[in-house]
C-alpha cells in the first residue's frame, strides 16, 4: 500500500528552474534544486511551508509524491 506524501515546488516565474524544500528547521527554509533531495512531509507540514515562503515573487505548490511499497 503505497502513502501520499507531498513536496513542496517554489517557482519563481521568468526563465528559473523550480526549487524544492529541502529542510524547514531553520529560518529562512532552505531550498534546492535537485527534486532528489526535497524534503517529503505529510499535507499540513507542507501546507505550513508553503504559506510561509508564499510572498508575490514566489509561488508554491504542493506536489504528491506516492511512497511506500
């Protein structure tokens, strides 16, 4: 049975590759690049950064992801 957990994808608009959380226990969040090293969280720890780095420039989304086997 396979769960749904989420990353959170940051696109800044314009011509930028999209960055992911990478870790949340520090302030300001950190981000990266590579879509490997995102931090996969339940919905409301996603939720909760997501609205956190929500600002005009910057636009998140969640994205699911399945784990488990």
């Amino acid at each position: 049975m396979a769960n749904t957990r989420f990353v959170v994808k940051v696109d800044r608009g314009g011509t930028r590759a999209p960055e992911f959380v990478e870790r949340i226990d520090r302030t300001p969040i950190r981000m990266t690049l590579n879509r490997k090293l995102a931090l996969v969280m339940g919905k409301f720890t996603a939720e909760d950064a997501a609205k956190s780095i929500q600002n005009s420039r910057r636009i998140p989304e969640l994205v699911p992801v399945q784990v488990g086997a």
